[in-house]
C-alpha cells in the first residue's frame, strides 16, 4: 500500500482512501441513478478523476510519500482499472 512504513500514517492513509473510494462509489450510483441528469456527465468524470487520485503519489501531513499500488485492485478489476486509468488522462 502505502510507500513509507509508518504504522499509524498507513491506518490515517487507508482511512483517506476508504472514504475517497466510498465518495466515488455514492457519485457512481447517484449518476446511474439519474443519467439523464444534466450533471450526470461532469459527476462521471468527477468521479473517475477522484478514484485514479488514489493511485498517484501524494505526501501525507509530515511529507511522507504516499500512494496505493495497482497490486491492490482486485485481479478481475484490473482491465476496469486501466479503463479508468485511460479515461483519466484522457479528460486531464
């Protein structure tokens, strides 16, 4: 998971990401929910970008780099990780 080794930061971060993950999901069910929503479009992509930040390095509050590694999607989400992944920089 995390880069840095550091027990207490790796719960903090897991922490983050659970609720990264967890908002994505609420953003995914309310699009499907209402696609033909005006929003609905910008809230996908919103969403999409929000989970991919998961996977990119960032530095937590004492600078420590910090990331999850694509070795933790599920096996059988991994083509659906790499869509997401080529979705991302698409709309970046």
């Amino acid at each position: 998971m995390p880069v840095q080794s550091d027990p207490a930061g790796d719960i903090i971060h897991l922490a983050v990401c659970v609720e990264h993950l967890s908002s994505c999901h609420l953003t995914l069910q309310d699009v499907k929910a209402h696609l033909d929503h005006p929003l609905s479009g910008p809230a996908f992509r919103y969403a999409v970008v929000e989970y991919m930040t998961l996977f990119n390095q960032s530095k937590d509050g004492q600078g420590h780099p910090r990331r999850i590694t694509v070795g933790c999607v599920p096996a059988n989400h991994v083509a659906l990780h790499e869509r997401l992944k080529k979705t991302r920089n698409e709309l970046l």
